[in-house]
C-alpha cells in the first residue's frame, strides 16, 4: 500500500512568499516632469475654455429667449 499524497503536519510547506512588494516609484526625470506640467497646463486651459464656452451659450441663449418674449 502506498501513504496518501497529501502532506502531512510536519510536511514542509511551499516555502516563503516570494510575490514581490509594490514596485518602487520611479524617479522623474525633468524632461517628464516638463511634459507633466505642461500637460497640467493645457488642461487648464482645455477647462477655462470649456468654462467659457458654456457661459457664452448660456448668454445667447438668454437673449434669444428675451427676443422671443418681447416679440409683436
């Protein structure tokens, strides 16, 4: 007859956990931090604009409406 395959208490385990920690964090170089910023800027921008926008239509619509009503 032949022992079971299933390890035993005294049956050394798989070993340590060897599953890496979380990656260290990359140093930026300046090249990467000048895109970032400027990235950062544009999207500012991309935000002022749309803020801009939606005023400007929020205006038009405003006096489309006071013509509208003011209408014979």
């Amino acid at each position: 007859m032949t022992a079971s395959a299933a390890p035993g208490p005294d049956a050394p385990g798989p070993g340590p956990d060897l599953a890496p920690g979380p990656p260290e964090r990359p140093v930026a170089t300046p090249q990467e931090r000048r895109r970032l910023a400027e990235e950062t800027r544009t999207e500012k921008y991309v935000w002022w604009s749309l803020g801009y926008f939606f005023f400007g239509i929020h205006i038009v619509a405003f006096v489309m409406i006071y013509a509208v009503t003011h209408t014979r």
